[in-house]
C-alpha cells in the first residue's frame, strides 16, 4: 500500500475545521435565524445612517475597525475609525454640497458565517441631494465583517465600493 503524504495546506485546513470553536461557512449558508442576527447591526447602521441618527449607527460598530469609502482620505482604522469616518463624511458632504444621504441595501449576495466571524456583501444605491439636485449612485456595493461578542454581531469593518 502507497500512503501519499498529505499536503500541508491539506492538513492545515483540516486542523482549522476540527479545532473547537471554529466552524466552516455552512456550504449552504447560514440558517435563517444566523442571518437574521449577522444581519441586524447592518441594518442598524444603515437605518441610524439614513435618520443621522451618528450615536444609532456607531452603536452597530466595533471600538476598534476598518473602514474604506470612496472619499478622502479613503482609508480609517483603528480606535476610533467609525467616529473619524463621521466627522470626515460630515466634511467632505459639506464641501460637495451634499445633504438627505439615504443608503439602499438590497438582498445580500452573500452572508458568510464562519464561528464568531462573518462576512456580508450587498448590492446598495446611495441616492442625496448635491447643491439641491437629485443624484442617484446605483449598483455600489457595501461589504461588512462582523465580529460576534457577548453581546451579539457587530460590525469590525467595511468597505463601500461605488458602481
């Protein structure tokens, strides 16, 4: 008999799926009630977004995450980034005339639960008033990392990738 020796990438996901504590993305996606929960402090932030409601969204965030818009300086991370984001979209909204921001989610195209971790990508629109006029950005997408606690899912990172 021939035993072939098992690969290490092999064998280092093997260890992963049979550690305790950590779980695979379920290969036909999460129960209803997983995504329900994964999805709750997206919708949080969003709806505290939309009403600018800053202390509701912000209450749907980790202290410390990462965040990538399409507005400089395009990048925060850190203690803090979900604040700084704030203050930097409040200035940059100010400069580009832009008011009424309401953000659009529309069915995830992915909802990835692995342990404490998960991983959600949906198709979102952004429609504001710029100098008075009605602008519309279609097909962005908006992805979150979520990190669950005691407490629940939060979101420790995102990213808006406009269309």
């Amino acid at each position: 008999m021939l035993i072939r020796p098992v690969r290490p990438s092999l064998l280092a996901a093997i260890l992963v799926a049979l550690s305790p504590g950590c779980t695979a993305p379920h290969a036909d996606g999460p129960s209803p009630a997983e995504e329900t929960a994964v999805l709750a402090p997206v919708h949080q932030f969003v709806d505290g977004f939309n009403a600018g409601d800053t202390a509701r969204a912000l209450a749907a965030c980790t202290s410390a995450m990462s965040i990538i818009d399409e507005f400089p300086p395009f990048e925060w991370h850190g203690a803090g980034a979900a604040t700084n984001w704030v203050a930097d979209y409040k200035l940059d909204a100010g400069k580009q005339g832009i008011t009424n921001g309401v953000v659009t989610l529309g069915k995830p195209r992915h909802v990835d639960i692995a342990g404490d971790r998960a991983y959600v990508v949906a198709p979102a629109d952004y429609d504001f008033k710029q100098r008075g006029e009605p602008v519309k950005e279609s097909g962005s997408l908006f992805t979150f990392a979520l990190q669950k606690d005691a407490t629940g899912w939060l979101i420790s990172g995102w990213a808006w990738s406009r269309n």
